[in-house]
C-alpha cells in the first residue's frame, strides 16, 4: 500500500480528534435546540437541516431562505422571503421557539444611517414572515444597534447579543445582552455590556460548551475574528486569540458557529473584503481550525447570517443488516462493483457472471464510527473506505481512523429513492463518480455533482 501525500489541513485535524474521549466533542447547545444531541448522523428516516436566512450583497432590503443537509450545499427554500414593511434588513439571525415558530432578528437600516432599532418577524415555515416589531434598544445616545444574534443558554432563557454604539463615537462598538422577560418575545431586559469584550468590537457570537461561553466577534480596528471565554454569558471574557489566530485572514465579519453531525464545529463568516463566504471547521474545541473553504452556491450573494441546525423527517431510509446493490441514479445501467479492492461503477446486467454480480452485492451495517451512519462490507468481509480521497475495500484494522474512514452518512439523493453517501470525517465531502470510478469528493454544489453522488439501493445481484 503506497504511503499517504501530504494530507489537508482537515485531515490533520480529524488524525488529533481521532485521540479525544467521545465527551470532548459532544459539547453544547445552540440556539433553539436545547437538550438535543447534536453530535450524531440522523437516524434512518431522518435528515439533519440547516437553515440560513441572509440579505443579499445587491439587496439589503430582503432576505432569502435557503437551507442544507450537511452545512456545505445550501438550496434556495424561498426567495424574498421577508421584506420588512419599513427601513432594511441586515444581519438577521433566526432561531426556533419552544413555541413552535422560527424567529429573526435583524438591523433595520443600512449602515451610513442612524440605527437605534432592530427588527423582529416570525414564521411558522420558514418560508413565510410575519413582521412583528421593531425593537429601540434603550441605551443612551444610542447612535447604532448592529448585528443581533440570538442566544439561548442553557437554563431555556432566549437572549440576543446585540453590538452598540452612542452618538459621542458612532462607529466603536460594544457588545449587549438583551434577555427576553417573557416567552413572547415582546420584552426585554435592560442592555448588559459584556465584560471584558471591550468596545470597538461588533458582530460578536455566543456558544456554550458545558459550562464554557465561547465568544466570536470582529475587532473592527483589526478586521480580524477574534477569540474570547468566560464562565458567564455577560462575562468577564478573557480574550484569548488575536490577530490571524485561526488562519482565515482579515476583513473579515459576521461569525457564526455550529456544530456538525460528527462532532466537529463549523464556522461561517463574511470575508466582505474579497466578495466570498467561507467556513472553516474545528476538532479541538476551538483551538485550530482547517484553511478557510468559500461556501459553494451561497457565496458573493449571501451577506451576514448565522445557521440554525435541526433534526426533522423525512430523510433518507435504509435498513441496516441486510444486502443491497448500489445503482447509479444518473447512469442506470451502472452499479458499484468492487474491483481489485477499488470500487467502480460498470455496467452490470442479468448477463454477468455470478463472480461480476456477487462483487457489485453489499452488505449494510451500522457505521463503525457513528450507529447511525453506514458502513458497507463487500463479500470478503472487507469494509468501504476511502484511501487518498478514492473509495476502496480494506480489512478493519480497528482503529478509530479506519472506522471513520469507513463510515458515511446518509444524505437524500438527487431523485426518488436515491441516497448520497456524505464522508464522516470529510464533512461535504461525498461518494461520487468520475471516469466511472468513485472518489470521495467536496461537493460543488451543482446539480451534475448531485447527479453523479446520488446512488439508489436496489436489490441485491447476488
């Protein structure tokens, strides 16, 4: 077996999770998900979905809908969603109630003006907004109220973390917590700087791991995301992480922090300065991160949003324990086949030999790193994994690495009972096929790559 290439940044990271006790990455909470476990492929019959609701860098006056399965393909669910009946959006963060409804919040004008509001809508679809107020922030000589962003702690209480600033310095900013009085969302406490922070820093997010708040927010003097922890939300924060800390440059804005099916943390923000969206991911709890990845689809049309994550049916359903053949969904006559421990995608007919037909049969178990991923073990017993990004069979060795290689998540497909095969340890990364051979690779968003990632489990040949 040939010795690896210099590996991507990513992959370094996953080799250092590979050491970490299950505890240390499955931390937290996010924003209208509280008490959920969110470190797990969904269940057989479930999707995981992400939703973003961001204005757009030719319109500040709207906002799009758009939402995913695995925080990298982002699909138009509406657009235009939500036009406010007055002023502008920008920077809307959405979170869903207890009450059932997804919520916004959001600047309400354009940055040259005065801004002393911010906006709430709600909705029960995500597709259709409901405007309900527009909220003045009581702070005095309040001159801006930028970028709120909802946090839920851990206790159920719903916040939002909003960046201000007063008429004697209208463009140094300081980060406040609003805390919700009631379940209506109609009011709100009195505005509580987070201490430690510091002015002149904006777009700040919050995320909680145990008893941990993590802060995100940009030094607007810099331009760079920086880095702070406390052990309370209002603080005091120690920051930590300045400058290029994490790789991903300056000019740079609108963080927003989620976790991913397996563990890991993703990171979304605004790199205004060159026109792209980019995310970045992490499996140290924060400490490094990979190379900054521009966002396909969504990326020099999308401006500030942040991501919510839930768990919702109607995903992709496939028994475990049993066999199945895999046919391609845009090559019909092609199934997976494998051939000399690689797998490929040849023709196959009821003509082919019993050697031919036994080869392109599977057997699919639970996935070794995730019981509710998948893995796949040809009829040596050997298992599906990917080696140098191609998919090929090897025996299990056992270790954390090779299980993780092995496991794959599934994702709907691009047609009716069609399933793409997400790589455990590559979030975005899928089973896809070129030249007839399947590789493990970033998606491109696009609806040939969805065609040639998509696979329908058939009946066994053999």
């Amino acid at each position: 077996m040939s010795t690896r290439p210099p590996t991507p940044s990513r992959r370094t990271l996953l080799r250092a999770m590979a050491a970490l006790p299950a505890s240390a990455v499955l931390l937290g909470e996010l924003p209208g998900l509280a008490g959920t476990a969110l470190a797990a492929a969904p269940p057989s019959g479930s999707a995981t979905r992400y939703t973003i609701v961001p204005f757009l860098n030719s319109n500040d006056g709207t906002v799009n809908v758009y939402q995913s399965d695995d925080a990298t393909d982002f699909r138009l669910l509406k657009s235009s969603a939500y036009t406010p009946p007055s002023n502008r959006i920008r920077d809307a963060s959405v979170f869903k109630h207890t009450d059932g409804y997804y919520y916004l919040t959001y600047t309400t004008h354009t940055w040259q003006d005065v801004s002393t509001t911010i906006g709430f809508a709600r909705s029960s679809d995500r597709a259709n907004w409901t405007f309900l107020y527009d909220y003045t922030v009581p702070i005095t000589n309040l001159s801006r109220a930028w970028a709120p962003e909802w946090f839920v702690d851990g206790d159920g209480s719903v916040n939002v973390i909003v960046s201000c600033s007063v008429t004697s310095d209208e463009w140094i900013f300081t980060p406040y917590r609003l805390k919700a009085t009631n379940s209506a969302l109609t009011a709100w406490s009195s505005p509580v700087a987070l201490s430690g922070i510091g002015s002149n820093h904006i777009d700040t997010y919050i995320v909680r791991t145990g008893s941990k708040y993590h802060a995100f927010t940009k030094n607007e003097t810099t331009k760079y995301i920086e880095y702070a922890t406390a052990s309370s939300l209002t603080g005091p924060y120690t920051i930590s992480r300045t400058g290029d800390w994490a790789g991903w440059g300056s000019y740079r804005e609108g963080p927003s922090v989620i976790q991913l099916d397996n563990g890991g943390w993703r990171i979304f923000f605004d790199g205004y300065g060159d026109g792209t969206y980019y995310y970045s991911d992490s499996y140290d709890t924060f400490a490094t991160w990979s190379a900054p990845t521009s966002l396909p689809v969504v990326s020099g049309t999308a401006r500030h949003f942040t991501v919510i994550k839930e768990t919702v049916s109607g995903g992709p359903s496939l028994a475990k324990n049993i066999t199945r053949s895999f046919q391609s969904a845009n090559y019909s006559t092609r199934y997976w086949q494998s051939q000399s421990s690689l797998l490929n995608l040849p023709v196959v007919t009821a003509s082919s030999t019993a050697a031919e037909k036994s080869a392109s049969t599977f057997t699919v178990v639970a996935g070794l790193a995730d019981a509710n991923g998948y893995s796949f073990r040809d009829s040596s017993g050997n298992y599906l994994r990917h080696w140098d990004f191609r998919a090929r069979f090897d025996t299990n060795d056992g270790t954390s690495t090779f299980a993780k290689d092995a496991t794959f998540i599934a994702r709907t497909g691009s047609s009716s009972g069609a399933i793409r095969w997400e790589s455990y340890n590559y979030p975005g990364y899928y089973l896809r096929h070129y030249n007839y051979q399947l590789r493990v690779e970033r998606t491109a968003g696009t609806d040939l790559f969805r065609q040639d990632s998509s696979f329908v489990p058939v009946t066994a040949w053999a």
